[in-house]
C-alpha cells in the first residue's frame, strides 16, 4: 500500500529538511512544490515564466496549476510507493483536489503532520537561509507576505485534516533531529518502516 503524507508548516517550519528524512527512512518520493517552481524559474521553461511573478510577490500560484502539476508529479514511477507532499496543498481548494487526484490513483492520505513553529521563529529560520542559500524570495518584506499568506490560506488546513483524523501536530522549534524523532514516531509504521 502506497504512504503518501503531507508536511504542512509556516515557510521556515523545516518542512524539505523533515521531507528528506522521511525519504530517507522511507523510501518514498519527496515532491517539493517551492523546489519544482525555483527550478522551472531558474530554467525559465513556460512554467518558470508564468509562475516568477506571483513567487517572487510571495503570493499563491493559482490552485488550477497547482493541481495539475501534482497530478502529472504522483503520476510518475518514483512515486508509485507514496510521496511526501512539501509545499501542497497550501489552499483548502487544493486539499480537495489533492484527495480527488489520490483516489484517481486508488490511493488515500495517511497522515498530514504540522510542523508548528512561531511567527518569530519563522523570520529568524528564513533570514538565516537568506544568507545561507539566497532564496530569492527569503527577502525581509516578502517573508512578511508568504507568513501572512500561510495563516489565512493555509493554516486552516489544520482544521481540514484534523476533522479527517489524520493530523498530527510536531512542535518545530527544536533541533532536527527531536523533530524527526516526533514525526517518525506519527508516521503509520510505527518504527518508520514498511513491516
Ligand atoms: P516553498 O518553497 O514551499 O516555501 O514555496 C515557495 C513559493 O512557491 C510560495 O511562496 C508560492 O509562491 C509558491 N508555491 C509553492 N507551493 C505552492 C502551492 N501548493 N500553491 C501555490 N503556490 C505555491
């Protein structure tokens, strides 16, 4: 049986470094959606172009694009196992979208885990990768703007997934490696292992 999972968070929470050590434990496909559209940017494919404006605004892509570019991602082979979702859904449009797409492949979510963190933690993880990678949109006033996007578009998500049963809630301010051990523990296996 497939394991997909989404990591929900502020921007900052340490969703991608969680999602690579899900992968790791698991075997499972990460897809990024943030990395999926820096890269289209950085390669300026049509789906780079269309989307530079709205990322760098710190604003939501449109849920349309979104969705299909998810579906198109679990469709392929790498993620026939499962997926952990890093950056989708960010909208409660997207979350319905994401189970039609899922039962279209015979699949259902398994658990989304939060990753909660403050306002200020927040600010502080994105100026530090600021001058660490030079996120181009990792900029003092846009970091403001996803932070506001994030709690009127996404955190409701919370509520979404709560009322499915699935929610698992981590507390993200604390070193990597207790946050993993959380999440692992949250994770349907148990130990982190397929049995
Ligand atoms: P992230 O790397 O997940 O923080 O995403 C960086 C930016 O990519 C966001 O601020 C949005 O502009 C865009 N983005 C990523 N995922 C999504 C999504 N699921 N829906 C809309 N926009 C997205």
């Amino acid at each position: 049986m497939p394991l997909d999972l989404v990591i929900l968070g502020a921007p900052g929470a340490g969703k991608g470094t969680q999602a690579k050590k899900i992968v790791a434990e698991t075997g499972v496909a990460h897809i990024g959606t943030g990395d999926i559209l820096r890269s289209a940017i950085a390669e300026q494919t049509p789906l780079g172009e269309e989307v530079q404006g709205v990322y760098d605004r710190g604003a939501l892509v449109s849920d349309e694009l979104m969705t299909h570019l998810m579906r198109a991602r679990l469709a392929l082979e790498d993620a026939a196992a499962g997926a952990v979702l890093d950056g989708f859904p960010r909208t409660c449009a997207q979350a319905e979208r994401l189970d039609a797409v899922l039962a279209e492949l015979d699949r259902r979510l398994a658990v989304a885990i939060d990753v909660h963190i403050r306002d200020e933690v927040a600010i502080e993880r994105m100026l530090a990768r600021a001058s660490a990678e030079g996120r181009r949109d990792d900029v003092p006033e846009i970091m403001r703007r996803r932070l506001d996007v994030y709690h009127r578009e996404t955190e409701p998500l919370i509520g979404y997934y709560r009322g499915r049963g699935i929610l698992e809630v981590v507390d993200g301010d604390r070193p990597q490696e207790e946050v993993f051990a959380d999440i692992r523990r949250a994770l349907p296996y148990g130990n982190g292992r397929p049995s």
